[in-house]
C-alpha cells in the first residue's frame, strides 16, 4: 500500500510540475490527504474481502486463544477452564466437523536455561498446540480423524509493537473448527 501512495504522490508531483508549478503546496497536502483516505478504505475492503473468504472456506475461530506463560507450554488453569468451554462447543455445535489446533509464541528467543525442552520457537509452538489437543482428548474426548495441530513459531504475531502485552498475545493456541456441512 505504501508503494502505491507513494507512486500517487509521485505522479502527482510530475503532474503539478508539468501545469508549470501551479499547484501549492495546500493543495499538494489535500492530495495526499486523499490518498491516504483512499488507502484506508481499500485496507478495509481487503480485510472485509479476507474476513468473507474465511467465511466462504467454512471455518471457525473458537475465541479466545488459549494464552500460556513465556517459555511454557503448560496450560494454565484459565486456559483449561476456557479450553472446557470450547469442548463444549465443539461437541454442541460441530460434533462432526474437524479442527486445527494453531500454536503461536512470541518473538523472543528461547534463553538458555530452556533450549534443552524447547530448541527453538518452534518447537514451543508445536508443543502448544500438542498439549491442547491431548487436553481436548483425554479431558473430553474430543476425537477426529482430521485433527491437525499446527506450529507457527514467532513469525506470525499479533502485532508489530514490542510490548509485554503484545508479547502475551502472541503466546497463544487458537482452534479453528472446519464446519464442512
């Protein structure tokens, strides 16, 4: 999107100098003002456009994650009592349908003291997603032969800045339930 603004602004600028430096600099500000507005509206189309296709694809992100300690993947007690409520739902809403546990950790690098359980993001993510799909079995018997657990690791996080909160958000396992009927 930036290329495109600053392509705009850019086409703009020859524009003006070409009308032998008519417009102001006002005016050259209401421009990019304008493209900017444009941009923002198509990044909401482009979202409202992904949202639909999610919806098209038949999934469901059961929320909230389940959110775990830095360096862990115990499930604290708020995440097996939410992960009792998303059993629930699996079995009352999609008792037939498949689902895919995500594992997310934060961008932080495993620190030494942890590197022999866990060598890297990775594997913490992965072992994130296998406790709570061992969780969903043993705890409810929650089976399907088209369970998928799913490790992302570092690299896909909630947002770019670098705050403790941000980082809590990305240490994370979400289900997302395949509603193929």
């Amino acid at each position: 999107m930036r290329f495109f603004l600053g392509l705009l602004l850019a086409v703009t600028l020859v524009g003006c100098q070409q009308q032998g430096n008519q417009g102001t600099v006002q005016e050259l500000r209401a421009r990019v003002d304008s493209f900017q507005a444009a941009t923002q509206d198509l990044t909401r189309e482009v979202q409202t456009l992904r949202d639909s296709a999610r919806t098209q694809d038949e999934e469901t992100t059961l929320g909230p994650p389940i959110y775990f300690p830095s360096g862990s993947a115990w499930i604290p007690d708020r995440g097996r009592r939410q992960l009792d409520k998303h059993a629930a739902t699996i079995k009352e809403e999609y008792p037939d349908a498949g689902f895919r546990v995500q594992g997310y950790t934060d961008p932080v690098p495993i620190g030494p003291s942890l590197r022999d359980t866990y060598p890297s993001n990775w594997y913490l993510s992965a072992q994130r997603a296998a406790a709570v799909a061992h969780y969903l079995d043993t705890n409810h018997g929650i089976r399907t032969e088209s369970l998928e657990i799913e490790a992302f690791g570092p690299r896909t996080t909630v947002g770019a800045d670098e705050t403790p909160e941000r980082r809590r958000e990305d240490r994370r396992v979400e289900i997302v339930v395949e509603d193929g009927s």
